[in-house]
C-alpha cells in the first residue's frame, strides 16, 4: 500500500483548495473525532463558523475479536457521542473528517443529522473512492483524491508501523 506523510504546509494548502468550494453559510459544523478535529478547526477559523458539535461513531465489527455477520457496509454503529437532535433540527451543518476511506463514518453521521431534522453536507481532505463502500456517493466537499494510507502531520506518532500496518 502507497501511503504518503503529509507535513503541516501540505494541510495548510488542502484548507486552501477547499475552503473556496465551500458555498453558502453553515449554522454551525459537527467535526467527527478523532480525525476531523484537527481540519474542521482550521475549516471553522477559514468559514467563521463558531457553533461546533463533535460526533463520535465506531464500527465494533472493525475491532479483532468481534464478529459481524454480513456485509461490512451494514455493521452496526456504536455512537459514545452525538449531539441531541434538537441542536440539529432545522440547522445546516458541514461535517467534517479527514478522510473518506469507507464512507461509513461520514454516512451514518449525516443520516443521523438529517433524520434529526438538520441539514449536513459532508467534508473531507481526502476522498478514496476505490476503497468506499458506497459507489455513486462522494463526500460535497473534498479537497484531494487519493489511494494511499494518509499520515497526517498530528498522527505521525501513530504512524502505520505503530499500528501494525507495515512490519
């Protein structure tokens, strides 16, 4: 697997090609954890957007030892944290994260909000579309495609060697 580093001038200019494409004005910006705290603060200074929510969602099935019976696309989301509904009713909300490398992340918090009543688009530095799990689906914004591992300059301790991806 490709995978490239990326250093704090290569994200300051992922925010630059993307903040342009970013129309109309957002209510406020739900950024999933862990991965798009970082871009959607940089993206929140950049839109002077001040009303910020987090969105934490996992995938047990992704997690060794536990077993899932069926396709990966329909695993079952654990949220440990998700804004109450009534602060996303009738807003419209730019979601944020890093990547989109499964889309699952990006998908079921935008369902969630828009179930809720709000109204998201979706927002990340890299889209993959090889590797996502909902063809015909791309995220509204994004600022590079790619099919590579991504390290971002905030995660190079927890590089692929780290995490085992590479020996």
């Amino acid at each position: 697997m490709r995978r490239e580093v990326l250093t704090w001038s290569d994200v300051d200019k992922l925010i630059d090609y993307l903040a342009p494409q970013i129309h109309g004005r957002y209510d406020g910006m739900v950024i999933i954890t862990r991965g798009g705290i970082v871009p959607g603060g940089m993206l929140a200074e950049a839109l002077n957007i001040t009303y910020i929510l987090t969105a934490s969602v996992r995938f047990p099935a992704d997690f060794p030892g536990l077993q899932f019976p069926g396709p990966e696309k329909y695993a079952i989301p654990e949220f440990n944290q998700f804004p109450n509904d009534e602060v996303l009713a009738g807003r419209r909300l730019l979601v944020v994260d890093d990547v989109w490398t499964k889309g699952r992340n990006m998908i079921t918090v935008a369902n969630r909000i828009d179930v809720a009543g709000g109204q998201p688009d979706t927002c990340v530095l890299h889209y993959k579309p090889a590797t996502s799990l909902y063809p015909g689906l791309t995220p509204t914004y994004y600022a590079a495609v790619t099919d590579a591992y991504i390290i971002y300059p905030w995660e190079l301790d927890r590089g692929p060697e780290v995490l085992g991806v590479w020996n």
